[in-house]
C-alpha cells in the first residue's frame, strides 16, 4: 500500500532508463558474442552467466519499484518471494541436473 | 472468536485471522499477488522443462541468434534486434501501466484514462510482434532436410547457410503436387507438401560442387555447427527422408523439434497472457473513463490489473533471456 500519494514519477523514469540500459547491454553482448567470454566460464559461458545475473538484476527491478513490492509488509513480501525463489531453484535443479545426467548417458549412443 | 484472540488492535493489518487487510494489502491485492505466485512457479515449470531438454541435446541444440534473424520491412541478417525492439515495447506498457497506477494514487482520473490507453496500445504492438515472430519461424527460411534417424541437415556455401531456392534448379521429377479437397483422393486434403522433393535437392546438391552439408552437431570449443567435407555430406545425404521447410510440432529446419515445439508452447503460453492482460486493461479502461473508481473513492483495481500487466512483462524477461540469449 502506498500511504504517501506523492508522485513517483521520476523515479519510475529512472528505473525505466535503467532496464532499458540493462536489455541493451545484453543485446549487444548477445550480438557480438566476445570470445573470452562466451567459449569459457564455470559450468556455462561467462557470458551465459552475465545474462542470468542482467536478467535478475531486471527482474528485481520490475518487482520491486513497479509492481511495488518494496512498499509491502515485509511478510507479505517474504511469502511471495522466499516461495517463489525457493522453489524455482529447486526445481531448476533438479530438472538441470537431470537433463545433464540424461546427455552423459545417451549421447555417447549417438551417431553424428 | 474476536473476544478469545489475544491481539491487540494495534497489530492489526498483519496477518490477523479474517481483517480486511491481512499483511496491511486488501484482499483482492494479496490474492493477486498469490495468483502471481501460482502462475510463476507454472512458467518456470515450462522453463525448467525447456531448460532440461536443452541440456540433454546440448550438443546438438539450435543457435538462436541464427534462427531469429528476420526484421519486419528489412532485408537482412539481424539477430535478436526483433525480440530486442518487443522487449523495449513490453517494458515501455510496463511504464505507462505504473503510470496510470501513480496517477490513480492521486485521483487525476484523465491521466490514468490515457496511460491506460497507451499500455493497451503497447500491449497489442508487442501481440502482433509475436504473430509477426510465429509467421516468420512457422515459414522458416532455408529449408532443410530430414535423415531417417531424424536428424536435421542445412545446406550452407562458404560457410553461411543458404537456402534451397537459391541451389536447387534440378527439375522436381517425382510428379507429386498439392492434394486439395478438391482434386485430392477421396475428397481428402493435405498439409502442405514441400517446394522440393528429396531426388531434387540431392541432384542439386551433387551439380553444385560449392554447396556443403552441415549438421545439428555443434563443436563445443567453437560452439558452432559442423560442416561436413563433400564426400561426408554426401554419403549422409543418403539416408535423407524428407525435405523440411519452416517449422511446426513435427519438424522444423531449425533442427531439434523439440525447438520448435517449446518455442510455440512458451511463447504461445506468454502470449495467451498478454491478450487475456489486454483484455482485462479494456475492461479496467472502460471502468476508468466511466468513472467507477472515482466513484468508489480509490484506484486499487487499477493497480491489481498493473501487478498481472507487469507479471506479464516479468516473464517476457525470463523467456527472453533462456529463449533467445542464453
């Protein structure tokens, strides 16, 4: 609930300008694809990883400021977020982990 | 059941078994809220699922920024600049819908009418981007070919991928054209038969010393598909089925159908969403300009539909990011 009824105007302009930042950033990497970055990194490329962490980064954004779950009760914030965030990774986990254990056993069985 | 709780009055508006506003946010905007919730983990079931997929054929994967390269009105090679441009529009109705949302805060009815309006508009802008998208995939733009194992193999010159239009000139020799209800045996049709028939493409392919043949399989230190020599495009040649242009839930020249299936299904489920959050904007905009919210006093209505508005644009993130980035 918003109890001031101020106009947050420009700060939602301000948020705008930066996710619009951020979508640019990632097009451009996405565009060019530097070596360094995307043939090397821990588990996946480095720059699969910039893209993840952009992602959230913007996620966090549209959640927070416009869908304003800053101004909520903290609980009632945690109850969506913790929820969510819990189990998302754990099903992503799991479903990646799997989905690796799958190409280890089957793809030696592949002819190309 | 009032007398037997022991919580005083003034910790009202947390959660407090029955108030009107449980966690100090009315009902309709909690409920929202844990709707939001629900219809998250489900897009991330969707994800994950596609993620899985991914990581069992990731040696074998399509690359997206060769499969989404297309700008309406421009010839060309452009990937991700479309979805760039969609993401730019679906965040910009996200601004508008916090907007009409600040405004509805202080009660300036006109102002929330014509960011309502803008949103709308936003939101059927990036619709009709994504049939633009689905006509364009469903097309396709190289055409392929299928082995009988089921693997995809484009036709690439000098390295770059070049389509069956542009090589195959041998004449189609196996007589096959369209059936329709009309001339089609037993009143029956079909779907579409490809431009080209399999002994064509070979012919062609064997008259054009410069084209090669390059398969699904990608070298993981390049991350690029491998190009067979001639004589090896040759001899997999042989095992060729059917020709395969553009795509759809049986194969696409894309390579894994599995692509193309969680392509439609993701983007077709994203896309349900923002027409029903369009629809519900119009029924939201007419409720604004008739004054009801003015009426009752507050603008919360409007700022339930912006959380589903901005939810929309959330999951566009997402999708954008595992579909076309990553």
């Amino acid at each position: 609930m918003a109890h001031a009824h101020e106009s947050n105007t420009k700060r939602i302009w301000i948020v705008f300008g930066i996710l619009s930042i951020i979508t640019l950033v990632e097009v451009y990497l996405g565009i060019i694809k530097p070596e360094a970055l995307h043939l090397s990194g821990p588990g996946t490329s480095w720059l699969n990883w910039i893209f993840i962490i952009l992602t959230l980064a913007k996620a966090y954004g549209i959640a927070w400021v416009f869908m304003h779950l800053e101004g909520e009760n903290k609980w009632f914030r945690r109850s969506i977020v913790w929820s969510g965030v819990f189990l998302v990774s754990y099903l992503v986990t799991l479903l990646l982990i799997e989905g690796g254990y799958v190409f280890d056993t089957l793809s030696p069985l592949v002819r190309w | 059941m009032e007398a037997n709780i022991a919580v005083p009055t003034e910790e009202r508006g947390k959660w407090d078994g029955g108030g009107p506003k449980p966690f100090n946010a009315s009902y309709g905007k909690m409920m929202m809220w844990f709707f939001i919730l629900s219809d998250a983990l489900t897009f991330s079931g969707f994800l994950a699922a596609y993620g899985l997929t991914r990581f069992k054929f990731i040696n074998s994967w399509p690359i997206a920024d060769e499969v989404f390269t297309h700008v309406p009105f421009v010839h060309g090679d452009f990937p991700m600049i479309y979805v760039a441009i969609m993401t730019f529009i679906l965040i910009f109705s996200s601004v508008t819908m916090v907007l009409a949302v600040d405004a509805g805060h202080q009660m300036k009815k006109s102002k929330v009418t014509w960011y309502m309006f803008a949103t709308i508009i936003g939101g059927i802008i990036f619709v009709g981007s994504q049939a633009w998208e689905w006509n364009t995939f469903i097309n396709g733009t190289y055409g392929a070919v299928k082995t009988t194992e089921g693997k995809v193999l484009q036709f690439v010159k000098d390295g770059k991928q070049i389509s069956l239009a542009d090589f195959v000139t041998a004449p189609r020799t196996d007589g096959r054209i369209q059936h329709t209800r009309k001339n089609g045996l037993w009143f029956e049709g079909e779907g579409t038969i490809p431009n080209y028939s399999v002994a064509q493409v070979l012919q062609s392919y064997n008259a054009n010393p410069d084209i090669q043949v390059r398969t699904e399989f990608i070298d993981l230190d390049k991350k690029q598909k491998t190009i067979l020599s001639r004589e090896a495009g040759a001899l997999r040649l042989a095992n060729v089925k059917t020709v395969v242009e553009g795509a759809n839930l049986q194969a696409n020249e894309y390579g894994n159908t599995s692509f193309s299936d969680f392509f439609f299904f993701i983007t077709g489920f994203h896309g349900f969403h923002v027409v029903s959050g369009i629809i519900i904007n119009i029924i939201i905009f007419f409720n604004v300009i008739l004054g009801t919210y003015e009426k009752r006093g507050n603008y919360e209505m409007v700022e339930k539909v912006g959380l589903y508005w901005h939810f929309v644009d959330l999951v566009w993130v997402f999708v954008f990011t595992f579909f076309y980035l990553v």
